[in-house]
C-alpha cells in the first residue's frame, strides 16, 4: 500500500520542528514512531501534505525522576518503557501495559507521545496515563504549556493538542505509599490492539480505599475515566462484593459511545469492561496497602 | 518533493532520491534489489518483512526510506558470511524451521534480535518473542525449535 504523497521534515531541534508546524498549520502532521500514523496513511484514512519527522531530534527519549514523580520523554519507545528500572518500580501498570503493546517489532518503534497524540480508541497507554494521572507538556514555537491528562483526551482520535503542538514529555506523578496498579487486557489476537483494556491505581490505607482512578480502553470511543467505579470504590473496604459491585458499572461511562465491529459487539464489550474491571481491580487492590 | 538519503545496508552505504513516502521495504527491495526482505500483510502484523535498523527488530513496511536516512540497516541478505551460516540461520536449516519459506526472513531477522537481548530464552519466551511474526504453514513448533538450537549452539 502506498500513502499520499507528502513534503517531509525532518528537523534536528524542537524550535526548528515547531517553527515548522507553524508554517504549514492544518497542514502538517508529526511523525513520531509512524506506528499508528503510517498504518492510518496507508490506508489514507490520514492525508497529511507536510510531515514533520521528530525522530532526528535528540533528548526526546529518557525516563528520569523529576521532582518527586517521573518525566518521560515523549519518544520514548515502549519498549524503553517496558524495559526501564524505574518505570517498573514506579508505575509497574505501564511497564505491563507497555509490554503487551502489539509485538517486539512495534515496541521497538512506537512512542509513548505518539500513542497519546494519536488518542486511538484501542490504544494502551492512554488508559494508563489517565489512570496514573499526571500532564502532558505540549510546545509551539512560541510557548510551552501542561495539560491534565483529565483533559487530554478529547474524542475518538481527537486531543486537546493545537495543530501547532508537539508533545515533548509526560509527567506523571509520585504514586502514595500503599497504592497498588494493574493493568487487565483482553487483545485483538492480531493487532494485539485492547478491545478491552481496564487501567486501576488503587490506594488502601487502613484496610481502607482512600483514591482510586480507573480508565477504560478499547470500549468507547476514547480512554475514558470510569467514575461511577471510582466511587464505589472510594471510602470502603475492598471486599470481593465491593470489587465487584464497582466493576459492574465500569462501562457505564462508555455506554453512549460503545464500539460495535466485527470484532466485538457492544454487549460483549461492555461485559468484557466488567471482566477486565475486576481483574485489574483486584490485583492492584492486593498489591496495595 | 524528493529527497536524497543515505543508508548504510548490510555494511554499505547507499544513496538514493526517493520520494518520502517511499516505505522502506520498497527501498531495500525495489532500489537495492535486496529481495529477500518480504512483503506479507503490508499492515504492520505478519513481521515478514522485519529487518534491523540500528540493530532493533523492525517492521520496514511501517517505516518510510527517509527515516532510516543516516541509519544502519541489517537485512537477511547481510547475516551469512559466504556458506557460512549464523547460528539462528543453521537452526533454521538443522530444525527444518520453515515450509513455503515466505516468513523466514522475517522469522529469522526477529531470532537473531531475540537472542542478543536473551541468549538463553525459554520456549514461552521464544514463543512471546514472535508473536509479531506470523507463519501459515509450520504451526510454529519446527521455527521455535530452530531459534532454541540456535540459543544452545551460541552458549
């Protein structure tokens, strides 16, 4: 399959990348790891006329701490991520996570920054992020700004990013003491895309449930927080009836927007959601406290 | 708009003017005549046309020639050295890992970057370490033998 064509960048600085974006605004798309946007050419179901590679920009890729939580570079390959020390200390969900995105191949090229930018409905890492909570910072040329993952994820395909914007690192925040994470996937056996995929990040303190975030992926049409969930979670005791009682509302968030494909229809989806609920939620509830 | 690049492919730079959506399959197959590095699903899953770019496993069908500009590529054609095979490429042979031969390539570009991040894998190991390489004859069973043969004749 052949893509449309297109004039290419490929910029060795930030400045010059986004002074780039500026110039062809509407018009240009950044090519991160290509791994969702050149599938999505190919299929031109993508037309951009400008693309501005950022893979020649170095210092985009590193994990390190920063103040008490952690910043990720934006082209930080899932691969980085699923390997790194500190990831896997910090945040296990996202090195899990990271380690059943697609296949080796894919690992070795995929970014972190493109999987959020891209917002796919099956993509991993959104759900993830979301859950962790924590910001993304996005730079034009001019600025710089942070934006909550709680408003980063817009709609399907859709961010919060300008078309002027370039993420350039997620930061994410410390977990408190006695959290627990997991992440539950059920996975198209070819892609390996989530057709369903549940992110939970559980705090107990005293036998008690004092913060929980969970996220949804692959059901509806974004990574979606599933608040209902989250609140009865929230202030109890994790009991099994409890754990189950959250996770049968976790697709309540998502029901308007259900995907409905020849993969999954919406009913399996939304029964999937509760499966994977659970599981994600029992096992980051008995890794915490 | 056209762009020359650059590309070191199996120890030799080339240069070309490609047009940038030029995917590098194409390049490797259709500018250097280097046709041993398949084109099976063309969507990023089946793993035929792996190849090592700056010594990483990856899916040249999902990557454009001009991003490997200033890269160094390593295709099947690059492993053997004369008659004389890589470890993976005798297990391969001794295993009898393959049937039609159209994943093998691809199969084998994956084991050689395998078995560099994990000289002694398990076969759950072997078996997770290709799920991005698809093979519609073998049933896997004689291409994971052949990558633990190789792990064993490496040791």
């Amino acid at each position: 399959m052949v893509t449309s064509n297109f004039d290419y960048f490929a910029p060795t600085t930030l400045d010059e990348a986004t002074s780039l974006l500026s110039r062809y605004r509407g018009e240009a798309k950044v090519l991160a790891g290509g791994h969702s946007l050149i599938p999505m050419m190919k299929l031109r179901l993508a037309e951009p006329t400008v693309l501005v590679d950022i893979g020649k920009i170095d210092g985009l890729s590193y994990v390190r701490e920063d103040g008490d939580g952690v910043a990720i570079g934006s082209m930080t390959t899932y691969r980085e991520l699923e390997t790194s020390s500190l990831v896997k200390s910090r945040y296990p969900l996202l090195a899990d996570a990271a380690s059943k995105v697609a296949d080796l191949q894919v690992r070795n090229r995929g970014t972190i920054g493109g999987s959020l930018a891209h917002s796919d409905p099956a993509g991993d890492l959104p759900a993830v992020v979301l859950a962790i909570g924590g910001s993304v910072v996005a730079r034009t040329r001019r600025s710089s700004r942070e934006i909550s993952i709680d408003r980063f994820q817009v709609d399907l395909l859709t961010t919060a990013l300008h078309d002027n914007e370039i993420i350039t690192e997620i930061k994410l925040p410390a977990l408190p003491s006695g959290t627990g994470t997991a992440y539950s996937k059920f996975h198209n056996p070819a892609s390996h895309y989530a057709i369903t995929g549940v992110a939970a990040v559980i705090t107990v303190s005293g036998g008690t449930c004092t913060e929980a975030r969970i996220a949804v992926t692959g059901a509806g049409d974004k990574a979606t927080r599933a608040r209902r969930t989250e609140r009865i979670l929230k202030g109890k005791e994790l009991t099994p009836a409890v754990i189950r009682r959250a996770a049968s509302r976790a697709a309540a968030e998502v029901q308007d927007t259900l995907n409905d494909d020849i993969f999954a229809s919406a009913e399996y989806r939304t029964h999937l959601t509760q499966v994977h609920a659970q599981r994600a939620i029992e096992e980051a509830a008995a890794a915490a406290g | 708009m056209t762009v020359e690049i650059t590309v070191t492919v199996n120890g030799t730079a080339h240069t070309a003017t490609v047009e940038p959506r030029l995917l590098l399959v194409h390049f490797l197959r259709d500018v250097l005549d280097l046709t041993g590095t398949h084109v099976g699903c063309d969507t990023s899953q089946c793993g035929a046309c792996t190849v090592h770019l700056n010594e990483d496993a990856v899916k040249s069908c999902t990557v454009f020639a001009v991003q490997a500009d200033g890269t160094e590529v390593t295709t099947i054609e690059g492993l053997a050295d004369g008659e004389s095979y890589t470890p993976v490429q005798q297990g391969f042979w001794d295993e009898h890992g393959l049937q039609c031969g159209f994943c093998t390539p691809g199969m084998i570009m994956t084991a050689e970057w395998l078995l560099k991040q994990n000289p002694d894998p398990s076969e759950a190991e072997i078996r997770a370490g290709l799920a991005g390489n698809y093979c519609r004859c073998t049933g896997y069973q004689n291409i994971v033998n052949a990558i633990g043969a190789a792990a064993k004749a490496g040791r």
